[in-house]
C-alpha cells in the first residue's frame, strides 16, 4: 500500500506543473488515496444491505432493476453510463434511473424521495438511503473502463446539449461551468479545478466519483456535485435527476472516456 | 469588390454555424426551463439571460469583433457612479470587502441567511486574484493584482478605469469571465470606490513592498 501511496504522489507530482503551496495539496491527496482508510466503504456497505432489502409499498427489493445491462446486473453497469433506456425513452445516468426503479419497482414517490436527496454536513448527518444505493452500485465498476455508449441518437444529443449547458452563462455571477473549467492550472483559492477538455484532467476527476468529500464527512455522488456548482454560481436548485444534470453528466463522461474508475474516491 | 465578395463568400459559409448555435441556444433553454425546481426559496428570473450572456454562451466567450463592440458599448452605458462621483473611497473599507463575500447562494437545500441573499456582502476578490502578498491563499482564475497602484499610478484616468473595471469588466472585456460586480449588484457604488481605493492607494497593503 505504503508503495501505491507513494507512485500516487510522484504521478500526481508529474500530472502538472505545481505552483507555490500545490504540493502539500498532492502530498494531503496521496495521503487520502488509501483505500482500505476510505469511509465511503462503509457507505457501500450500507447501500448494498438497503440494495437486497425488501422496501417501500410495493415491498420489493432493487434486485430486478436495470441499469442497462439486464435486471440485477451490476457489474460493470455504471461505466456504461449515462445511456439511453426504452422503457423511460430518455438518457438516465445512474441516480436518475436509480430513482426510476424506486418508484416502479418499490413504489415510492419520487417527491417524497426528492424531499431529503442529500445528507446535510452541517448538521452532521450520515448519507441517504438514495446516496448509499447509488454508491454501492457505482462502487461494481470499480477497474472499469468509462465506456458510456454513444449509439442512440439521444445519446449523442445529450452528449452535445450538455456541452452547451456547460457553457450557458446565467444567473448574478455572470458563470457558466467553463468559467472555472476550461482552462489548465486555474484555481479557486488553493482548490485546483478540473479542465474537462483535458483527457487526463476529466478521466481523474470522473473516475473518482462517487466520492467521500472530508469537508462534508459524507460520501457525494454526481447529482450532488452537479447541485452544488450551481448552487455555487447562485442558480435556484437544479432538480435531482433533471435532463440538464444529465445532459451534462453525458458531456463530462464522454469527456473521460478512457479513463478506469477507481472507487470510492477520496476529496477535500 | 474582391474583398466584398470574399466577405460575402465568408459569411454564407458561416451563416449555417450562426443558425446551428441558435438552435441549439432553444434547445439549451428548453433544457434549464424544464431542469429548475420553481417555487418558494428559487428565483428563476437569475435564469433568463440577458443579450450579453447569450453572446457569450453561444460564441463560447470568443464574440465577433462587432458583437464584443456591440457588448462593450452596452455594458459602460450600465455603469452608475457614487453620490458626489467620488470614485476613490476608504482603501480599509475596501480591504475588507474584497476579503467578504459569501452570500447570494438561494434555494430549499442551502440557502444563505435571507438578509445576505442579495448583494452588497462584498466582492470575494481572493477566489480568483492575488491582492496582499501576505494572503497567500489566492486563486488564479484572474490576473493578480499586487501593486496595481504602484506599477499604474493614481491619475483620474486610472482611477475611473479601476472602477468601470469592477463595477462591469464587460465594458472593457467582452466576455471576460469577471462578474460583472456592480450592474449585477453584487456591489454598490460606494463599495466598488471603497476597493478601487484599496486596489489604487499608495497606502493600501497592496501597493506596500
């Protein structure tokens, strides 16, 4: 481990260029690249116990939900993602189909599930139900290639719209995602960000979610990360599961194609 | 008439990209309009974009010559100055506001405190410009600003560029990826001649070696 640890850093070390003080970051990141050290497995555990469950009014387990590859098959599944599903006629990443089995096969509202998506860190909760489920699942294409597929129509036009989302510039702060995403090297304060037209920049950060976050003590997946750029550019809330959020989840893991998911990641 | 032609020849090829990115500007809007929770705790009017947004959304901050000119003339029309036009304000008030800044963040999730969801909480300068060399947490989104004063000076000129500058970038840059600090109301007028004197002043930590 000790040795995985330390080819982390000097990879990370060659990654960039570091200005002053970006070192100690990478030093603190090889540092939380342990795995076996990474709370998020306790939430996998979580959500894969919730997973087998018999739940909700239907009182059905997830076990026949299809994530694409067929009813219960996990593997693999969640870096086949985001694609387009018949029975919904729509393009669904992960959480967003997610929460289509829930309310099919389980029989729960999706208002009632949209209600609470996110454990508050101010408050120190511990992760949803929605959150621990999404996580367990991710967590079977651990190693796998980002291969999401680009065949359908509405793939591709996800795929393209959600490029365009990325660049759209609203609300008070004048921000689109690639005002903070577009360029190499850029940080907001110390906090390094992510150059999605970079291969390496995009597979890093796409194959490392969901993700324990230490500055929230919860594990985050996609959708949240999604809420929380726009809630930070001083948007209303953009909807869990929304054709936007998943237009621009399409963008960004056409982007990392290539990369292999490495899960659970580990963040500031 | 060789040139004029060339120009027409040029701009017909480029007529069908013109029509695809407005296409794709409805679909995208169509997008947002069906992606946002309304309701109580939302403000959708921060979703509609003005002319200059959408130029630059859709000519992904690279507008024409004519479109940056077209932008560029809008936006200084948008510049409101203080009362008694003092541009140069209290350099240690402004010291403070470029350090301030949270707020303005809305929604049923995590709002700010009501009373910070408008503007006026200050400018969070640090996330994207190096101001005090002492503070080293400074971002780079921006260009860094260590002795604006000293290595610029403090002529009228300068002072009033400083403060169009923060009040709307756009005047000066089209597209620049700034926010436009006082037409969006992030700041006020008397705010923005605070940090224009703490950004221009001799005193200011800023100019000191």
């Amino acid at each position: 481990m000790k040795s995985k640890v330390m080819g982390l850093g000097a990879m990370l070390a060659l990654a960039a260029p570091m200005a002053w003080g970006e070192a100690s970051v990478a030093d603190y990141r090889a540092q939380l690249a342990d795995k076996d050290a990474n709370p998020g497995i306790l939430i996998i555990d979580k959500g894969e116990r919730l997973f087998h469950e018999k739940r909700g009014p239907k009182n059905a387990s997830l076990e026949k939900c299809d994530f694409g590859l067929g009813p219960g098959k996990l593997k693999g599944a969640y870096a086949q993602l985001p694609r387009y599903f018949k029975d919904t006629n729509k393009v669904q990443d992960l959480e967003s189909r997610l929460l289509t089995c829930m309310t099919k096969l389980q029989g729960f509202s999706e208002d009632e599930l949209k209600a609470k998506l996110y454990a508050d860190q101010r408050l120190n909760e511990d992760n949803t139900d929605v959150e621990a489920i999404t996580a367990y699942v991710a967590f079977q294409s651990d190693g796998m290639k980002i291969n999401p597929p680009l065949k359908h129509a509405a793939e591709k036009e996800a795929a393209k719209l959600g490029e365009a989302m990325f660049w759209r510039r609203h609300g008070p702060m004048d921000f689109s995602c690639a005002t903070c995403h577009a360029e190499d090297g850029k940080r907001v304060r110390l906090q390094s960000l992510v150059n999605v037209y970079k291969p390496k920049d995009i597979q890093a950060t796409m194959s490392t979610w969901p993700t324990y976050r230490v500055s929230h003590g919860v594990v985050r997946n996609m959708q949240h990360r999604m809420w929380d750029c726009h809630w930070q550019m001083r948007t209303p809330d953009i909807d869990y599961g929304s054709p936007a959020t998943v237009a621009l989840i399409s963008f960004l893991t056409h982007q990392a194609k290539g990369g292999t998911y490495d899960l659970p990641g580990m963040k500031r | 008439m060789k040139t004029k032609l060339m120009t027409a020849c040029l701009l017909a090829a480029l007529a069908p990209f013109a029509q695809a990115d407005d296409k794709l500007a409805t679909k995208v809007d169509k997008l947002v309009a069906e992606s946002f929770k309304s309701g109580p705790g939302q403000d959708m009017a921060r979703l509609e974009q003005d002319e200059t947004q959408k130029i630059c959304s859709v000519t992904r901050n690279n507008p024409t010559p004519a479109q940056a000119q077209a932008i560029n003339a809008r936006e200084q029309a948008t510049i409101k100055y203080p009362d008694g036009n003092k541009l140069m304000g209290d350099w240690k008030n402004g010291e403070k506001l470029v350090k301030a800044g949270f707020g303005m963040r809305i929604g049923n999730i995590e709002p700010d405190p009501t009373a910070k969801q408008k503007g006026g909480n200050g400018g969070n300068c640090y996330a994207c410009h190096a101001l005090d060399p002492k503070e080293v947490a400074a971002g780079n989104l921006g260009p860094s600003l260590t002795g604006y004063g000293a290595l610029r000076g403090s002529s009228d000129e300068i002072v009033k560029y400083t403060y169009d500058k923060l009040y709307n970038t756009q005047a000066t840059v089209a597209c620049s990826n700034m926010p436009r600090m006082g037409h969006n109301g992030i700041l006020t007028p008397a705010q923005i001649a605070d940090i224009t004197a703490y950004l221009i002043s001799a005193e200011s930590p800023l100019n000191k070696k």
